[in-house]
C-alpha cells in the first residue's frame, strides 16, 4: 500500500489508551483484539497506533441493521 506524502499530515494516529477510550474498551480488552487481528492497527516499532478514520470505518462495518418491522394494523 502507498502512502500519498501530500495526504500524509492528515492523519490523526490514537494510542492504545486513546482508542480504548473512544469504543468504550478496556485496554486489556483492545490489545486482544489486536492480538486476534479483530480490529486495524498499526505497528510503529513496538508502538501500536490506529488511524482514527480506520477506527470510524471498522465501527460502521461492526454494525448490525435489523429489517423494517411493518405495523400490522
């Protein structure tokens, strides 16, 4: 995957503690998901980081739509 360098300063980069603190997760809990490969994460060094736009899009995809429920009536 390339990066475009004129794009590059519009990432915003969460740490573990950030990213666990926008989904309501323990760390424990985020770094086994990162352990399991359930959710985007980059590795910088021993450092992880998530994008937040990859954070955004994976929350949408987690997300269950239920059918439209007609009124009988």
């Amino acid at each position: 995957m390339q990066i475009d360098a004129k794009k590059h300063n519009d990432f915003k980069f969460l740490t573990v503690f950030e990213a666990s603190a926008i989904l309501k997760l323990t760390r424990g809990a985020l770094y086994q998901m990162i352990a399991r490969r359930e959710i985007p994460y980059i590795k910088m060094g021993r450092r992880v980081r998530f994008l937040d736009n990859d954070i955004t899009e994976w929350l949408t995809r987690q997300k269950i739509n239920l059918p439209d429920i007609k009124s009988g009536g």
